[in-house]
C-alpha cells in the first residue's frame, strides 16, 4: 500500500499521521495501480494533497465545484484527494447545500484546526 506522510505537506501543529489510502480499487485493471504507485511515488499524489488541504485553508465551507473555481485545481482531483485529506485528518466534510457553481446539493469542505476534535 502506498502510504503518504502528513508531516510532509500539512503545518507541523496538526497530529502527524500516516495516510493509507489505496488509490486503486482491488478490482481495477494493474494499469491503474501501476498508475497509483507512480503518482504516489513521484510525489504528486502528495502535492495535490497539499494544494486541496490549502484550497480548503483559503476558502473554507466552499464545495469541491466552488474551490476549483476559485483555486484552478481540477474539480476531479479535489474529489479524489479532500478524502484522503479527511482521513489523513486534516479537513472535514461540513454540511451540504446548493452549490453556487452547480445548483445541486454538495458537501462543504473545512480545515480542521490544530486541537479540534471531528467526528470520526
């Protein structure tokens, strides 16, 4: 499994842990997990984290549609990398409203602050 190292890309206050994560199912095809190791291994997988977790610190409560808006950052890899920064525990999904992208109900996107308890 490929693991990424919170302290690598995250403010050193937080908790430091270790994200693990596949980022291809079992079921898919080994071209996509050849894919997954080498973005894991070169580093991207880590720096698209690191861009979500500070979209999210620049804009928080916006839906994954709003901060890629706003930020540039592909739609497609905020939905895949805001989990991992959920788990990794550094963001937290917030209520759903309409989204003033979209129209449709979405989740809001939030920085977990130093100290802050989330549900699990």
């Amino acid at each position: 499994m490929n693991l990424i190292r919170q302290e690598t890309f995250w403010d050193r206050e937080q908790t430091i842990r270790l994200v693990e994560m596949p980022i291809a199912r079992a079921t898919d095809p080994e071209s996509s997990h050849h894919a997954a190791a080498e973005l894991t291994a070169s580093g991207r997988r880590g720096q698209q984290i690191a861009q979500t977790f500070a979209a999210v610190k620049a804009f928080p409560g916006r839906t994954s549609q709003e901060l890629s808006d706003k930020t540039g950052i592909c739609r497609f890899v905020l939905a895949r990398r805001l989990p991992e920064a959920v788990t990794a525990g550094a963001i937290t999904k917030g209520l759903q409203r309409a989204c003033s992208v979209t129209g449709k109900l979405a989740l809001t996107w939030w920085p977990v602050e130093p100290g802050m308890k989330v549900a699990a």
